[in-house]
C-alpha cells in the first residue's frame, strides 16, 4: 500500500499536497490541542463576601418563600375545612326544608280537600233549608202564624199545625246553627290554609337561598382546591409535617392512658393481696380461738358435775352467742375496704365515667366565644386529590382572639405537656374517659388538679399567620380508643 502512494506522490505533485492535508487534517482529530486561555485573577476579599452575602440572601428568600407556601396552604386547608362544615350544614339544612315543604303541601293538600267537602256540605245545608223554608211558605199560603193556626177545620188540625210550626221552628234552629258552624269551620280552615301557604312560600324562598350559597360553597371549595394543587408540594410536606406531629401527641395520650391503667390495675393487685392476706390472717385467729375454748373446756373436766354442768351450759351459751351475734368479720367490711371485684378505677372514678358516658351529644364547646370546625375527625381527603390525606386523631376548629380552653366535664388533669405543633396540651381524666385540649399557650392547671365542667384550662394561642383567631385541637378518648368529639358536643 505504501509503495503504491509513493508512486503516486512521485508523479502527481497535485495529489501529494492533498494527501498531506488529509494526513493533517487527522492529526488534529487524533490529538487534542492544548487551550491557552488567561489565566484568572484570584478573587479579592470583598467579592467572596459578596457572593456570601448573595448566597445568603438567596436562602432567606428560598426560605420565606417556602414559609410563605406553607401559610397560605395551612390558611387553604383551614378554609377548606370551614368550607366543607358550611357545605355540610347547607346540605342539612336544604334537607330539613325539603322535608317541611313536603310536609306543608301535605297539609294544604288536606286543607283544601276539607275546604272543597264543607263548602260542598255548606251549600247542600242551606240548599235544603231553602228548600223547606219555600216548602213552609206553599203551606202557610203567605198567612202569618196565629192566621195559618186559627185557619184549621178542626181544633185538631189546629194542634198539629201549631206542633208542625214548632217542630219547623227547632229544625230551622238546628239548621242555622250547622250552617253558622260550618261557616265558620270553613273560615279557620281557608285561614289556616293561607297560614300554611305563606309558610311554604317562605320556605321556598329559603330553600332558593341556601341552594344558591350552596353553589356558591361550592365554587369557594373548588377555588381553594385549585389554589392546593398548584402548590402540590407545599400541601404534601405540611400534612407530612402535620401527620408526624398528631402522631406523636397520639402516641403520647396512648401512653400516658396506659401508664395509667398500669398503675391502677397494681394498685388494685396490692389492694386485693392485702385483703386476702388479712382474711387468711383472722381465719387463724379464728381458728386459735377455738381451739383455746375446747382446751379450756378439756382442763374442767376433773371439777364437780354440777359447778361442770353450770359452766358447761355457760359456755355452751356464750358460744351460741359468738356464733349468731359475733360472727368474726371480714377483714375488708371491718376496715371499709372496697369489695374485692370491684374494677381497678375508684368508686368515684367510676361514678364520673358512668355520668360522662350519658353526656354524648351534650358536652359543651371546649372553648370560649365562638367555635367553627376547620378539621374534622378521623381520615380526610382531599377533593380531587386522591392521593393526598391526613388522619386527624381529633378535631381542630378556630375560635375568637383571646380565648381560652375549657373544660367539658368534671374531672382531674393526668398530664400537662410542651408539643410541637399543639403548643401546651392538657389531658384531663373523667373515670375511663380523657379529653385533650391542645394549642394552649399559658396554661392555668397543673398535674393531678381536680377541675369542674367548665373550667378554664389556660389561654389559646393565636394564629401564627392570621391573628384574627385563635384555634384549638380536641379530642376524646375511651381507655386507648379513639372517638369522634362532634358526636360529643351539642
């Protein structure tokens, strides 16, 4: 191959030279060409403060912007809860109307059935008494009373025309007095009906009012759901961050609920050893005594039968006695001990729990002032966003600025605890049931201070990003079980 370009390059100058600048045009191909840019300056103190300084005002922006996301979807998904409550009181509300108004038209199907028949029954009573009135007229031949009697043939005639006149005189009475009655049945009835009919159109008007806020509820709960999505990754870390928290105050009434339980079920244990160790303790007292009488009894054998015989029957007597009258008592009823079955909580415990339990659908609100539900109980949703959800182990609601947490029910506080996210949270026992009241910021109970329904448990905090309210999470609880406080509250 060689050979044959190098005959080539010998007598075609021309292609020798293209041969060359092909070979070249490889070469640079092949190997890299070093670049020989300026070298850099070495950046001066003030530029690399700079950049610092640059850098640092890019993460506080990063960082309120971010903050900045997370207020407005909190605010988003507070109004949405709000959003949610009025659209389900709307929807109860259209319902009891819908109701009332099939129930009016009812009644004023009714009324005008029954103002058709009296007024049917009405005319055939006043048609009938014309009837006999013109009847009465044809007889008499237009004579007046004393004329049409002392006309008769015969004095019996007269008689019975005077019993006729009479008779027509008590049945015209009667018929009168039907028809003033009907007439006056029929009066309060078509009253009535104008009653119930002004009802039914205020009802509808009604139900025409809150079928529009409903749609405009609706429209509201879309604009929020939108705004949510647009903001998708802030939504999911605040409800991250909002899960995480709810689930270490669950996790923190779950265990206090069980330390509890601990040690009232050691208490009871002890309680019960005790007894049974002093009862097992007078049943040998018992048994000593006994045994010391019928050794009494062996040494007086060698004494007199008849000084025998008095003691014997002596003691035979007092013994009747020990057995009817001083029967050795029990140990727990002796020292008014409680019986040994009773549950591992107090009589007074119980007493509490057993009264709380009658309260469902009771309770009052567990704060002051005003009280609307911006996060419901148990697993939530959100419209539209399947993939987006938060268990609430209770429910949060927003309240006036300045308001405090109260107390539902009588009770004692088992514990008083510093939570992220719920500020002071405050458990308060009621027998085998607790209620929490979260976001507290200056509490006024301690640990083991016994409350009453209605007392204030301390201040709420204000919304961090809208002071206009407070809020207030609450719970209920029975022994480790989770329960829906709305069912609670009146």
């Amino acid at each position: 191959m060689y050979n044959f370009l190098h005959k080539r390059l010998k007598n075609n100058f021309h292609f020798r030279w293209r041969f060359r600048g092909v070979i070249l045009l490889l070469l640079v191909q092949i190997i890299p060409i070093p670049s020989f840019s300026a070298p850099q300056k070495p950046r001066t103190s003030a530029e690399a403060k700079k950049k610092q300084a640059d850098t640092q005002k890019e993460i506080k922006l990063t960082e309120e912007q971010i903050r900045q996301n997370e207020s407005k979807v909190k605010r988003s998904l507070a109004d949405l809860g709000k959003i949610d409550q009025e659209i389900a009181a709307t929807n109860k509300k259209i319902s009891s109307l819908n109701s009332k108004i099939s129930s009016l038209n009812k009644e004023i199907s009714s009324l005008e059935s029954g103002i058709a028949k009296n007024e049917k029954d009405l005319e055939t009573l006043r048609s009938e008494y014309l009837k006999a009135v013109k009847k009465m007229r044809v007889t008499r031949k237009n004579k007046s009373t004393l004329a049409f009697i002392f006309s008769s043939k015969s004095v019996s005639q007269a008689m019975r025309r005077m019993r006729y006149l009479q008779e027509f005189s008590e049945w015209r009475g009667r018929q009168t007095d039907e028809i003033n009655a009907k007439t006056a049945d029929l009066k309060n009835q078509r009253d009535a009906l104008a009653k119930v009919k002004e009802e039914q159109a205020s009802a509808l008007a009604l139900q025409k009012t809150s079928v529009a806020q409903l749609a405009q509820q609706h429209s509201q709960q879309e604009a929020i759901v939108a705004q949510l999505k647009q903001n998708g990754a802030a939504l999911q870390s605040h409800l991250k961050k909002k899960q995480a928290e709810a689930s270490e105050l669950n996790n923190l009434v779950s265990q206090l609920i069980a330390e509890e339980q601990r040690k009232a079920a050691e208490e009871e244990a002890r309680r019960r050893a005790a007894e049974e160790q002093a009862r097992r303790k007078a049943e040998e007292e018992e048994r000593q005594r006994q045994l010391a009488l019928e050794n009494n009894k062996a040494e007086n054998t060698d004494k007199t039968k008849d000084k025998e015989n008095k003691k014997g029957k002596k003691k035979k007597t007092e013994e009747t006695k020990v057995e009817k009258g001083t029967k050795p008592t029990d140990y727990a009823d002796a020292r008014k001990r409680t019986p040994r079955n009773q549950s591992s909580i107090s009589s007074e415990e119980s007493e509490t729990a057993s009264s709380f339990s009658k309260m469902q659908g009771k309770l009052p609100y567990p704060s002051t002032g005003s009280f609307s539900i911006t996060s419901p109980f148990g697993r939530q949703y959100m419209p539209d966003l399947p993939d987006v959800e938060y268990d609430n182990p209770g429910i949060d609601a927003e309240s006036d600025p300045g308001a405090s947490a109260k107390a539902v029910f009588k009770g004692k506080v088992s514990g008083v605890y510093l939570l992220p996210g719920y500020n002071t949270v405050v458990i308060v026992n009621h027998g085998n049931y607790y209620t929490v009241y979260g976001n507290i910021i200056t509490p006024n109970v301690k640990t083991g201070d016994s409350v009453d329904a209605g007392a204030l448990l301390g201040k709420l905090a204000l919304d961090e990003d809208d002071p206009s309210h407070s809020s207030i999470h609450f719970e209920v609880w029975k022994n480790r079980e989770k329960l829906n406080p709305s069912l609670w509250l009146r």
